[in-house]
C-alpha cells in the first residue's frame, strides 16, 4: 500500500503547476470577459496551447503512447485535477478539455487509418475541436432505450435522421467534427442496436439550433451545449466508427475514462474554492473579527478539507481499478466516484460562495461559474440516482445467499 | 388558534390565482427570453399592469389604506406567495416589486408632501421604477460599521461621494431614483451616524459603473443588480429623507416587512418548483417505471411537502407578530424566517432541477432562475450566519440565570 | 389566523407548568434511577397522580367530556407537550400515557357498558394499567397483511393464538389488560379480516416471554416492553371490543390523535434537550471561551429554534384539522408530523448530547433516554418511508391531470 | 500508488477471517446475554484467547517486534477493521482490546524493566487488564488545562488525589493496573505540567464510585466505563512512568496509533452494519416488494458503500504517515479520520436499524450496541469540534500570505 505519486507524475505535476502559475491564472479573468461578452473562444488561446507543447504538457490525457503521453489513468488523474483549478481555460491549453479527449481515444482505439488521418490527428494537433452528440430532447437519457435518432443505410451511404442537444463543444467555431451516436437496427437486441458514426460539422442538413443556457451561462469552457437537428445528413459508410451495431461497446469504452476525468478536474475545483475560501476567510472581517476566526467558518473548512481527501482517495484508487482490471472491472467504482466527486465539489463551492456574499456569485469570482459545473455534473453521464442504482445492486449481489 | 386565512384574504387569493392563470402564465417564457435578448422590460408589462389594476390587484404590499391595499402582513403574505409562483413577471404586474416596496414604504412612512409627490405617487402609479443603494464593494455589509459612502452637508446641499453595488433595479431604464444609505455623521455613535437621501437617478456625478451577473443571469425580474460611483453627487437638503442621523432607523423599519415579503415569495417559488417536480414525475419513464413510481422521488416530494407547509406556517407566525406587536419585536422572528425559507425552496428547487435534468438548468424551465434567486436570499438582506446569530442570542438569553 | 392558544388552554399550561416545577422535575432524577435498579414504577408515583387529579390535571387527553377533560386536540396538544419534558413521569402522572390513552379511547368511544365497568373505569382512575398488542415477530408491521395472530371463534368463547411483541407497558405488574388485534375471518377483504379482543393479563395461556430492551434500556417510561405468547387463550364473545371484524376501523380511530399526543411530547423532548444545550453552554468552558459564545453552538441553537417552531406549529395545524374535519382527512398531515416531529426531536438531541460529552449519553442527565425514545419514533406507528409514502402519493394525485 | 495490501496483511486477513467465523460469531449473542445479565466477562473468552494466540493472532497491535507481532499501522489496520465486526468480543479475544492496547504500549516504549516485568508481561499475556484514567468530572476534558487530579511527591512517593471517570475498564473484575494522568507540577508550562503513574487497583485509597450508563447499556465491551475517587493514594516513586513532568507527551504518544485503531474497529462496525442492513433488506418483504428492490433502501447501501470506501482509504492512508513520518507529523490527518469515521458508522447503522425496524434497536441484534459506540467516538479521544479546528487552522495555515 503506497500513497506517493510515482516520479513521471511528480515532475509532470511541477511541470504543470508552474505552467498554471505562469500562463493559465494570470488570463483567467480576462478569458472569461471575452468569452461572455463575444461568446467566442479568446484569441490568446492559441499562445497557451503552443506553449503547453513547448513545456511537455500536451495530449497528456491519452493513454496511447504513439499518439498521446501514455500515461495511466492513475498517473494522468493528478494532472487532470490539477487542470480542474481552472476548468476553463488549462483543460483546452493542454488538449485535454472534453469532448475532445473522448473522441480523440474513440479514434484511436478504433477509427481507421483514413478516418484517423481526416480526424484525430488535427485533433491531437489542437487544430480543430469536436462535439459528441448523444441525448436526446423529450426522453430520458440515462436509459439508452429512449434513444431515437436514427442511423439508416441507404445504398453506399448512411443518412443520419433526429435530433440532439447537450451537445457539447457545438457551437464552438473550431467545431469541425460531429461524433453521433443513434440507432442503425431498432428490431437488433439493445447491444448491437446503435451505431457510432462521424459526420461533418458543416454536412449538408447538419442544423445548429440553438445554445442552451445553463444558470444563465451560455458559453461554457467548451464553447457552449448546443442543440441540433441532423435533417436527413448523408454521409459514406467509411464514417462509421468501428462494427456496425458496435455503438454502445464504443460509448461505454469512452465513458470510464472520461469519467475519471471529469471527477478528478472536479476535485481540482474543490481545491480550487477552498483555496478561495481561506483566502478571504483569512482577509475579511465582520463584527470585529476575521471570518478565519470564527467557528462556524472553521468548521466548514474541515469537513471541506475531510471531504476532498477522502472522495481523491476513492478516485485514484478508480483509477487504478481501470489500470490494472479494465474499465469494465471498474464500473461500480466508477458510478461510486460520479456521484462522489461532484457532491462534494458542489458543497465546498457552496460554502465558499457563501462566504464571498453576493460577490461570490457573481463575475468577479470563478465560483459561480464553477458551481455550474458541479451541479451539471449530478445528471451529466448519467445522473446520481441511476449511479446509486448500479452501486447498490453490486452490493447486493455481494449479500445474496449462494444458492 | 386558527389556521385559515380570513374572507378578503380568501378574495383576494382567488383573484390572483385567476390573474396568475389568465395573464402571468401565459407570457413567462416568452417575457424571459426578451429580457435575455434585450436586456429590456418586455413591453407587454404595461398591459399586464393595468389588467392588474382593473382587478384590484393594485399595490397591495402597501399597509397603509390611503396609499395602498390596507392589507396587514398575515393578509398580504398569501398573496406575496402567489406572486412568488413567477416572481419575475407577477410582482412588478402589481407593483409589489422589490425595492419598489420598501423605497415605497419609506415614503409613506417618512417622506415629506415634496417627497412623495415627486417620487410616492408615481411609484404607486406604477409609473417609475427606484433602486436601494445599500451595500458596498470590498467590505462585509452585514457589519453595517463597514460603510463608507460619505453624504457630507455642504452649505444648503448635501454631497454624496461612493460607491455601492448590488443596488437591484439600477440598470432598468424605468429606474429614476436611487435610496442611497451613507455615513452623514462619522463621529457620531452607530445609531445616528447613517441618512438616507433621495437621489435622483439622472443626478450629475450618479456613475452607472456595470452590471453585476448572478450566477450567468444578467437581467433579473428587477432589472438586473448594479455598481454605481457616487461621484460628489450634490442634492438639496429636501433630498434627506427623515431626520439626518435616522439611516439605521429608517433601513430597520425598511426591512422587517421586506423579508416576509420575500420569504413568501420563497414559499411560492417552492410551490412552483414542487408542482413542476410532480408534473414531470408523472410524465417521465426511465428504465420502465415512471419516477412518480420510484421511492426515491416519492421521499423528496413528501420532504418537499412537509418541509414548505412547515415554513410557512413560520412565516405567517413572523408576519402575524409584526402585525400584533411591531418589527422590532418580530425581530428574532425574521431572523428566522430568513433563514429557513431560502433554504426551503432552494432544496425544492435542486430535487425539481434534478428531476428535469440538464433541461432543469436550461432556459427551458423557469427552475435555474428560481434558484438562483433562493440561493441568492442566503445572504441577501444579511447571511444566514447572522441571522442564526440573532436568532441564537435571544433562545440564550431565556436561558441565562436571572441573578 | 390566530396563532394564540385560547383561554383554557392557557390556564391549564399555567397549572401544568406549576406541577412540573413542583412535583415532577423535582423526582425525575431518583425515579430513573429506581426504576434502573428495581425494574419497577416508583413508589411515590401514586402520590403524584393524586396531586395532578386535585390540580385540575387528569385525563385532560380524553376530547370526551364525560369521562375526560372535553378538551379539542387543539387545547391538549400544548399541554401533551409540556409533559414531554420528562415523559417518564409526567405523562403518567397525569394519567395520560400511552397505551392506556389510546387503550382509553377505544373503550370510550367502542366498549360496552360492561367492558367500560371492567376496564375503563379502573384506567380512568388510574388503578389499572394496559397494554396495546399489534406488532408481531418476524414480519415487517408496517403492513397489515402481515399479521399473523389468530382470533378464532369456538362455541361461545374465541380463542386467542399468536404472538406479539414490542407490546408497550406489559412487562409493568399494574398491567391488567391486554388490548389485542388478531385476524379473526383470514378470508374477508383486508378491511374486514381483522378484530380486536380483550384479554386480562391474568387469563390462562398468557405467557409473558421477554422484555425487549431499547439501546440497552430495560424499562421504559411505560413499565417496558415485552414479547408475548397467546397459547390458545380463551376469552368469552364478550370481550371482542366494538363489531367482529372492525379491528382496522378501530385501530385507525386510535392513530390519529395518538399520533398527534407522540409528537406534541417530542417537541416538548426537543424544547428540553434546547434548555439543557443552553443551560451547559452558558456554563461550560473550553480553551478559553464559553461553549454559548462559540459560533458552532450558536449556530445549532438557532437551528434547533427554528426547527422545533415550525415543526409545533405543523402539529398543531394536524391537531386542528382533526378537530375540524376528522382523523380521516387529517391522514396525510398526521404522516406529515409523524416524519417532521420526531426528526427534528432526534435532531436537537444529538445536539444536546455532544454539548454534554460523555456525560449527556450517562443516567447523568436525561439525554440518552430522551434520544431513544426519539430514535424509536422513526418506526413505532409505522416507519417514516411508509409515512412519506403516504404524503408523496397524495401531492401526486394532486398534480395528476383531471382526465 | 499502490492500494493493495502486502501478503504478511493478506496472510493475516485470512486467518483473521477465519477465526472469527469459526470462534466469534458463533458465540457473539450468547456474550452479549451473559455480560447483559451477569456484568462479567463470559467464562468462556480464555478458551477464545488461547484458541486466537495458537492462530497466530496476538498482540497483533504492538509494532514493538520483541514484545508484539511488528506489525506497521498500514499492516494493523486492516486487522483491526476485522475486528471490528464483532468489536465485544473480537479485540479482547485477540489481546488486542482498549485501554489495554495503548497502556501496553506506553509500558513497552516508556516502562522501566521493573515496571514491564510487572505490568507489561501478564498484560501480554492478557492475564490482567488494566484502566486508562483521564477525564474528569464536572470539566471540558478536551482541553488539559481542566485536569484536576494531584500526583504530589511526598518523599519517596507519591500521593493520588482527585476523581477521574469514564474510565474504560475500570470495572471489569480482571483490571489489576489504572494508568493515571494527574498535575504533577502546577506552576509548571503546561507541557512539563503534567505526570503519569501505574498504581494497582487494589491500592488502598483507590475508590470504585459507580458504573457510567452508555445509553442504557451497563457494560461495554471493555468491563464498563466506571467513575473512581482517588483518596491520597500512596504509592512509591517507581510507579512513576517515563520522567516527571512527561505526561502530554506520553499521553500524545499513546493516542496517535490508538485513533488509527479505533478508526478502523469503526470501519468494520460500519461493514458490518451493512452487511445486516442487505442481508435484511434482501429477506424482508413490505407491500409485496422486498426492501432490497426499493429506491429508497438501493440509495442508501450504495451511500453506505460509498461513505465507507472513501473513509477506509482516508484512515489508512493516515496510518501510512504515521508509519513514515511518526505520530506528529500525523496529528492533522489523525483529526480528520476522527471526526470523518465515525460519522460515517454511526450514519450506516441508523440506516441499518431503521430497515430493522423496533428490532433493531433491541437485543436481537448487534446494532444497538455498536452505535452506542459510534456515538461515543463523536466525543471520546476529543469532541469533533475540537479535531475540526485543528483541521482548518492547518488548512488556513497553508493559504495565509508567507510575509
């Protein structure tokens, strides 16, 4: 039983705190200005992506050692929550800013090499950007059953016919490619039901149809969660993405991961708000006294503290379930950190707004914006009732007489 | 002891149940997506105003009889939870919006024959619109010793100079005039060493410096929250409103009925939250079973149930102890209530959110700016963790031996 | 809305009050400590009851007003809960404890001349005691369906077999008669299946099994409680209370305002357990600084106010609305307070305990006894899920659409 | 990163597992009843004893190699969680049961030859027992300053005299030895203040007072806590332990790895406690469903499981800084596990009794009694509110400006 990050992560760590310290907090604010007021992606954006390449921290998140850094998942997670202090900005400096990071790991466990060749090497590039487009309007997503986009075989072609929204990474100018996930056989058994398929984002009938707002955000880190409607999108058999029927062994290879990272940019953000947190605690007064002094903030501090230790604990060991046993070994553990994770990012964010009064929710603090992500996250990839569910019933099975 | 609310009461609750069915309803999604777009008061106001109007739904917050309905707090609290079924469209329809209501009853209460010909009656007329200039950037404005906008007498005039944020209803184009609380006599004790002055919202010197965001919404039911610069801001000394030296005064007699305003407003955003949580539990199927089927939704609707009538039946009780013994004895009373409403409705309104979704945060549902707005009362008027103070000192002070 | 008690009320809590000062809290201390030792109930109890019955203080539970005080649940209600403030004496004392309240009601409302001769006058003086036998081992009691005792009809007399347990107040040797619920027709519909019978304590084939400890408590406030064999135990038809199979009828007649008693002494525990908080806070210093002075106490002090006011004020509108509708349409507020009540009671407790340290779980302050009964509260008289159930469902059938 | 345990630990899992399905858990209820009814130890543990000492199983604690099994705290940990399971009859059996634990300890790194040959050896051997003495009554014993206990020199001894209680193992018939802490020096700084002595519990002036109640439960796992009067006890100058003026750092030295321990033992309580609530959950049907297939019971397990995991990891990884860089380099970690681990049991036996129903809080089941202990962990070893202080001042430590 060993607790220490292993010498690789160490020095990738220093590495890429330095690079924060240096080029991503100094732009934060100003970043987020230009994001809300143009609703595009800042201009300085590019300067920090080459310098990432430049200091080694580039595609850090891939697992794949021709194409990206070739870490493990245990050895990427500490960076990952690194990245997490500042969601907006480092995850896409580094290339490691979602949608993007699951594409790119479809592409290459899976694309073909003309397939690789068109779209995941400008991605790894940092050249283009993609979305993933899965849930659907009117249904509930946590159950693939509801899906309703079709994927349908027209001659030599594919014509893809639905619609979807929460399309993240949509709206996003630089968004050049569309990963689409719908149903290719209704009458096949639920796992080979869906296909995977790869459509350009400017194909004809692709229609962006609005940005959703969340809490009154409308451009997140990623460019924005999009709606949009694929009217009738022909595209060649060569775009799909592995084995026809093969969409939901595709979907669930990507989630693992990505749900690593997710959580452990989460626990980055919780560190990043209690960070905040004693900061003014330890700056501001009220009634004679500064707020560090006083119990009721002290205490809040501990259970901030208690909580993050504990839910990286649980994920890291995540991770090392997938390094050793594979995603799917992992999958309880994985459900155990999703509903985890976020829950306490969302807690200590929101002690920390409180302490920061209105201020704390306004733009003058990340805090708000932060919080979004944290609420988001109880419902995105599956939402916390469905991931209990899952936990439960492996406990279950545990207690159940042998018979 | 009796628990139901009186004959007009009972009125005028039917009334506004059809006001709210016939006119509020019907225009809330599109009024909200024309204040997002434009930043603007939607036109249609106007109507909905003198509809209102027509049915006696006029100015009801307002106690005195001669001014306003006459209604007591137990009489008007049902209807201010009504109201709080859309807060961002009913309460200005019948000129019971804050900090219209409290800017009002300072007149009423205190203003000269000048005063409230020039600012009372065109607010009763609905006609303009006032802002409260009270808080200020960079210090805990719950510690009211934190205040530095100076109202410095200067000949027959009086000089402001400062500056204040969150002054809600600042950016709307209807807002002529600024409350604005300052210092007017440093040296004196706390008790006498703050006035209140009207200001003029055109005033040379008046700065509006930006909007402040909450969360990602810019334009609240009011008009959105400002930062204004007090720029040596001269004013005529019929500009004090009371006495000089009366601010503290003045800003307490401001707030008591203020916060049960809000408070059922609360109850009536929890309401709403609640009726949208079921109506989508009946609706919706996951995994074969509706969520109105699922144990788990069931516990949160009965939690939510028990927890809105507890809270309110405090509400009614604060609002019946101002009514019987005045604001300064219900002064624990609110406290209370401020603590326990906000809390209420935001935990009706998070299980309602998740219930929706990522649906629940979007612009397609009211329930992300009803939060924001709960969340948004845990400091507003001073922090729960004041409140808690207050609340805490008075049960001590029982407790303390005699001697 | 009136939220003042009414007159009678008034002048009874005054009585009330006065009796606990002199009588009750005074012996509460040695009482505990006899009954820890002995096993059994209080020489001295005797005495106390005779001192309440010449205050004016006796049977005030009873709303008939020939045999009892006449009193509304509205008027009992405060006072049920000031006896909460030492439920091991007071209630009995005043000959208002359960089983023998509800065991009173039944044979008030249900017995005949001659069962009221036999039984209920002798519990009306308080010579007698009784006891409620529902629960059965081995089965979930919270459905009926489950109830395995049998009630059968042989000739004239019926026969009695089963077994009960957690049957409240058997185990004390004042204990005459056992109030029994059974199936007495296993093929009628559930609302006619059941019948309840009167057994003496005494009859042949009764056999008292075990006391049944509560957290390690052996004797309750009630004498304890026991498990309980029927060995086919003859009774003659006159002793079936009411009609053959109108035990549910019956057995619901009795919930409800026993529902409403448990609460109101749960909040009169929750204002106890607050005094005792205080009390020790004012008193007791760490590293400096009075526990009453520490932002951490505070902070639940104002919680526990806030939830023990709304909570009161929640039973008290059930009390009314049995008053004034019935106990059937009371159904879903009693779930209501039978969830609320004994959560925030629980609640405070843990509160007050940990402000005591290991002296506030000892036979040093009446604390832990207080806690168990609260805990228990969360299933006696069905657990707080199936109570929830119950309030979900109705909120449900609400929002459900007319068609 | 490394999270799985060493083969030595997995070897001694194993046999652990074993033993206490072949010789615990067999006779678990039938110790409860015995102690319950007789107050002393069942008879049969010695055959336990020698039957865990022939397994391998002994001493398990003591990292002292020599005198103990060696083990690391990383090592013990998963040991003691075992134990855990069964925590009245598990640690004893196994020598491995507090106050004996942390008093071998100090005789081990801090006794003279003289003392180990007479305390130390037939305490190893687990012949006698021994009591810890610290807390007193009627002060904060969270804060040292409060000690009132003398331990003067008279000559060539010293005299006992004051009143500690909660002294774990007081009572039990086979304690031979009461370590206690008293003021040596009062003039002294408070960390040479204090001194601790071994005097034999048959020392004359040694004064058992009472038994202390644990909710209703008499006696403990340990013999009962117990109340003691020290009457100017004699005793000689070598029964001094470690130098004069040594006690805060003995009584710190003692506490670290005793916290660990304690920790962990609350781990398998909790693993326990879940595992009761599934295999309940699983047999027991309610409305013609099993408890295991309802939302509300799947929620809980899978927050139960999550909770738990999360606390595991955060304990052992606390004992993994003990191991490298000692007890103070701990002192913060060893706080946080002690306000997070017995949260979380004491939450997942409520849950576990609430499924359980009245039974669960009675004598048929371990649960009563093993939240009692949970109970007891929120202020034994210092209050939560203590540990979280110290928490977050090194948690504000990190982020106050370095000037």
């Amino acid at each position: 039983m060993d607790f220490r990050y292993d010498a690789r992560t160490e020095a990738l760590r220093a590495e890429l705190l330095a690079f924060m310290a240096d080029e991503v907090y100094p732009v934060e604010h100003q970043f987020a200005d230009e994001r809300a007021e143009t609703g595009s992606r800042p201009a300085a954006m590019a300067r920090l992506k080459s310098e990432a390449r430049r200091r080694g921290l580039w595609n850090l998140f891939l697992p794949d050692s021709e194409y990206g850094a070739g870490l493990t998942n245990v050895q990427y997670a500490p960076l990952a929550e690194i990245t997490g202090w500042s969601p907006a900005v480092a995850p896409e400096a580094l290339n490691c800013a979602p949608p993007d990071t699951g594409n790119m790991e479809l592409l290459a466990l899976f694309g073909t090499e003309e397939q690789r060749e068109r779209w995941l090497f400008p991605l790894l590039e940092g050249k283009i950007r993609s979305a993933y487009c899965m849930t659907e309007p009117g249904v509930s997503s946590s159950d693939p059953a509801n899906l309703g986009t079709a994927i349908v075989r027209d001659g030599d072609d594919f014509v893809v016919r639905g619609r979807k929204w929460w399309s993240t990474g949509l709206l996003g100018e630089e968004c050049a490619l569309l990963v689409v996930m719908g149903v290719s056989d209704p009458d096949a058994p639920p796992k080979s039901r869906y296909s995977i398929v790869l459509v350009p984002a400017d194909a004809p009938g692709v229609r962006k149809v609005r940005g959703l707002r969340m809490f009154g955000f409308t451009h997140g880190a990623s460019g924005g969660h999009g709606e949009v409607e694929f009217d009738d999108v022909r595209i060649p058999r060569s775009a799909l993405l592995g084995e026809e029927g093969a969409g939901t062994k595709l979907a669930q290879a990507r989630l693992g991961p990505g749900r690593i990272h997710h959580c452990m940019r989460m626990i980055g953000m919780a560190e990043r708000a209690l960070e905040l947190l004693c900061s003014r605690a330890l700056r501001r007064e009220a009634f004679g006294k500064r707020l560090a002094d006083q119990g009721t903030t002290q205490d809040r501090i501990a259970e901030a503290r208690v909580r993050i230790d504990q839910v990286r604990l649980l994920v890291l060991r995540a991770a090392s379930v997938i390094d050793s046993e594979g995603a799917r070994a992992a999958r309880t553990d994985i459900s155990a950190i999703k509903v985890a994770a976020p829950a306490v990012t969302e807690w200590v964010l929101d002690k920390a707004i409180q302490v920061y009064g209105a201020e704390g929710m306004s733009q003058d603090t990340p805090l708000a914006e932060l919080w979004v992500q944290a609420r988001t996250m109880r419902f995105i990839d599956g939402p916390d009732e469905v991931h209990r569910m899952v936990v439960a019933r492996r406990e279950l099975a545990r207690h159940r007489p042998a018979d």
